[in-house]
C-alpha cells in the first residue's frame, strides 16, 4: 500500500460543471489523494471594471482583448493559491476540472520530490508538448526539464507555499493570460521545472472550454500599438526568460552532478 501523498489536490471547477467535477474528482481520489473543490469564477458573472485586471494593459502586454472569461480564468488559480495558503500545508497540487491522472502520476511526483531543491513549481500538463534543457531523469521515460519553449496550458501544476505567495503578490494586476504569467512572463524569482512527458494529460473534456476563443481587434491603431509597444515587450520578456531559464538549468543541472558525486563518493 503506497503511503498518503504528502499534499492535497485542490481542482478548481465551476457550479454549472457538475460532469467535469465527478469525472476529476473520481480520477484523481482513486490514487488516494485527498480531494479539495475549488469553485471556480465564473465569466459570465463579471463585468467590467476588473478588481485584479486594467484592461487597457493586458491589451498592451499580450495584443488581444482581455475578456471576462480569462480574468475568471486567471481569478480562480490565484484563488485556489489562496485556498491552499490558508492550510499549514507546505505542497498543493492545483489541477483544472479537464485533466486526469495518468497511472504513473504519483510516482513520477514522489521522485521530483528528489529534486525538490530545484523548482518551487512542478509543471504537470500542458496543450503541447514541452521542449527544453533536461537535468534529471526520475525513472522510465520521465525527467525533469528546464522549458524554453511556449507549452500554453495550465491543467495541473505542483507548487510549494513559495510559488503560491509569489504568483498571487506579484501577478496582478492582471497583464497575460494566467499560463503565460506563471511560465513565461519576466521572472520574478520562481523556480520552475516540467516534468516530460506530462504524467497528467488532458481528458474528454478538453475541447468543451468554457473560456472560448480569444477575440482579435483589427484596425491602423491596434497594428500600430502592437508593433511599437506588444512586440518589443514581448521580445524583451521572452529574452529575459530564455536567459533565465538557461541559469536555472545549469544551477539543476549542477546541483544534481554533486548530488550524484557525493552518493557515489557516500557508497564508497
């Protein structure tokens, strides 16, 4: 019998998604894992003015529209961040009600806890395949992955009480889309790493989204704003992470040679 994981599963869901909810909910506490529901914020509940989001600068930041659907989006992560803050708990796994385990799930976690020194957020799942630097392998096909890539997607993640305190104090106001924020937006300090391939995958649910297709403003004057002030920031954010990211990986990459060393050196 495999010990109880040492965090829980909080899956965030709205009230109208009572399917995706006992779909997930079974899924995941089949593995034992104690489940935690995260109402989620619903779009068609909120209107401008946003509380956490100008508009005006996610249109800036990102080129698109922000819409109520990504503000709701982006509001229920950070409120289920807020909802494992309130336990003593040091890990919570966050996870959107259209995922599902696969059976290695909890083996590949429990041997990134390995690594634990190297990331404060374990990314878990995404729409495309993630490509980057690997510096560890935990077992089978599966290794840990510094990305460089843009894996949009924010199915399921691992964070520790760090990650969650840094993306809720420095995410908002609201600029990008919440998995751009959390993965590829300019570094503030939080240590990420993927696990490759992804152990949670998406399910049946996947092309049923509730937050629909992004609206794209046409004219001379979004042409314009985006070429003089979306573009340049753009490169210069994904310039900055690239760099970011390269130091991290050499730091894992490092860590984990002497880690090996000293066992070696222990054995002996």
């Amino acid at each position: 019998m495999q010990p109880t994981p040492p965090y829980k599963c909080y899956i965030i869901n709205l009230d109208r998604a009572k399917e995706r909810w006992e779909s997930a909910s079974q899924k995941f506490g089949a593995l034992g894992l104690e489940i935690v529901r995260v109402p989620g914020v619903d779009g068609r509940a909120l209107s401008p003015p946003y509380s956490n989001c100008y508009p005006w600068l996610y249109f800036l930041c990102y080129g698109r529209p922000c819409t109520p659907q990504k503000v709701a989006c982006f509001s229920s992560h950070l409120k289920a961040l807020e909802t494992f803050l309130e336990t003593d708990e040091e890990y919570a796994l966050i996870c959107e009600d259209d995922v599902e385990p696969e059976p290695e799930t909890l083996e590949t976690i429990a041997a990134a806890f390995e690594y634990a020194d190297c990331w404060d957020l374990l990314r878990l799942n995404a729409i495309k395949p993630t490509r980057g630097i690997k510096f560890a392998t935990l077992f089978d096909e599966y290794s840990l992955v510094c990305d460089l890539k843009t894996a949009s997607g924010n199915g399921a993640k691992l964070v520790n009480r760090r990650a969650a305190q840094l993306i809720l104090s420095r995410s908002t106001p609201i600029r990008l889309p919440h998995d751009v924020t959390v993965y590829y937006d300019l570094p503030f300090g939080l240590r990420e790493a993927t696990v490759s391939p992804f152990p949670i995958r998406l399910n049946d649910f996947k092309n049923q989204s509730f937050i629909g297709a992004e609206p794209r403003k046409r004219g001379f004057w979004v042409l314009i704003v985006k070429a003089f002030i979306t573009l340049p920031y753009r490169v210069v954010a994904r310039s900055i992470r690239k760099i970011a990211r390269y130091r991290q990986a050499f730091a894992c990459w490092l860590r984990c040679r002497k880690r090996r060393f000293s066992s070696r050196c222990g054995a002996r």
